[in-house]
C-alpha cells in the first residue's frame, strides 16, 4: 500500500532479501527474485527428464509438452539459421523456456515477476550478443567484421554506413533487453492499477459499488491479454536471439 491508503503499483517489483549474505562487503543475498529463478529452472528441469524419459509410443500429457516444445523451438531455430543452427539450440531453447516460464509463474497472484527488471533481461542480452562476437570472431576471423561492411556501397559512403551498422550492432542488446522488460513491467503495472480501482470502489460504496464490476472486467481481459503476451515475449526473444545468432554462422551481407 502507497502512503494515503492508495494502491502502490510498484511495490510488487520490490527485490526483498531472504537470506542475508554479504561476504567482504558484498551484498549477495538469496532474494525473493533468487528463489524464483530457481523454482523456474527447478520446474523447467522436472518437466523435461521426466517429460523426455518417458519415450512412450502413445505418450502421456508430459511427454506430449515436451515433444512439442522441443519441436516448436527447434523448427524456429532451423528456420532462421537452417540445420547448421543447431549447434545453438541448446542456448535458445533454455533462454526461451526461462523466459516463458518466468513470465507465466509471474502472473500467479502474490509471485514475482523476475523478467520485469532490466538486470536479468539485459544479462541474457549480452549473453545473446556475446555469443555472436565470441563465435564470430572465433569461426571467421576478420571475415565476421565485414558485417560491418555492407556491399556495393560507395567507398565516399562507406564510413558512415560502417558507423551506422556498429551503433545498430551495439543498439541489439538494448532494444532486446528493453523489449522484454518494458512489457513485462507495463502489464503488471496496468493489472495492478486496475485491480486497485475495483477494490477502490467496492470501498467507497454507495453507487460506486455500481460501476466497480467494470475496471474488474477490463482487469480480467487484461489477465488474459497478459498471459498471450508472456507467451510472444519468449517467442520474440528466442527469433530474435536466432536472427542475431544467425549473424554469427553468415557474417556476410
């Protein structure tokens, strides 16, 4: 609760130690964020060896998920990068299932929402766009730095679309980051202001009470905007991170 009584949109992102750890003045505390991410790795774990150990000819509901999460990234991944992409999946397919399913647990009342801080998206965009320079840079050489260099560009010309292509290289992880960040943020916020307003007016009463049942429908297709929204989110984020990989298998324009 915000000071007056009013609903505090922001407070639900509030970092909260749980176990107290500062070894040689550095705050390394077990968070609230932290035990997410593990209950999020700790589920993603359990549903894929249990799902992938069935290997049942009819299979069950479990391993029906994870055949067709496994092909729904796989068949993303070919389709940017083609078969030689591949040897990235195991990157994609953890990004992408971390992503969704810290956006889904995020949407269960009183959870916490661990892609709504810039410093976890932002870490799994330079992880992303490290690993195109480092691969890069590792498998072509000098050759990587001509996707710098577009083709059949005047050489008086050339100077300025090298420097735009760099500062378009280096926006990547930015807009990357942003993207999942921002909408993850808005969302919650939006939910939690509309939720206040319902509790708002069943409050004050009288002919309030009236019209309350409306912000609570608006906040009930917003949940349900929401859940389709955590969904493309890990999509975007796992095409996006095949079309940025893809630069690291075909440097060349």
């Amino acid at each position: 609760m915000a000071a007056g009584g009013g609903i505090d949109p922001i407070h639900q992102f509030e970092i909260k130690p749980i176990i107290g750890l500062r070894p040689f003045g550095l705050d390394l505390s077990f968070t609230n964020a932290s035990l997410l991410m593990v209950a999020i790795v700790a589920v993603i774990s359990v549903i894929m060896i249990y799902g992938s150990s069935q290997r049942s000819v009819v299979p069950g509901r479990l391993q029906s998920f994870a055949e067709m999460i496994y092909e729904f990234v796989a068949s993303t991944v070919t389709g940017v990068m083609g078969k030689e992409g591949m040897k990235f999946f195991p990157l994609v397919f953890s990004l992408f299932m971390f992503v969704l399913f810290a956006n889904m647990l995020g949407m269960i009342p009183g959870s916490f929402t661990v892609t709504s801080h810039i410093v976890v998206t932002a870490a799994f965009a330079f992880l992303v766009i490290g690993t195109v320079l480092v691969y890069g840079v590792v498998k072509h050489g000098s050759h990587f730095f001509g996707l710098f260099v577009p083709s059949g560009v005047p050489g008086w010309l050339l100077p300025f679309m090298v420097l735009i292509e760099a500062v378009s290289f280096v926006s990547r992880p930015i807009s990357l980051s942003l993207r999942l960040f921002g909408n993850m943020l808005a969302g919650h916020i939006a939910l939690k202001v509309f939720g206040g307003f319902v509790v708002a007016l069943l409050a004050a009463g009288g002919a309030a009470t009236i019209i309350a049942p409306l912000p609570l429908l608006l906040a009930v297709a917003l949940t349900a905007l929401e859940f389709l929204v955590a969904f493309l989110q890990a999509y975007v984020f796992a095409i996006l991170t095949c079309v940025y990989l893809n630069d690291a298998l075909h440097p060349g324009h």
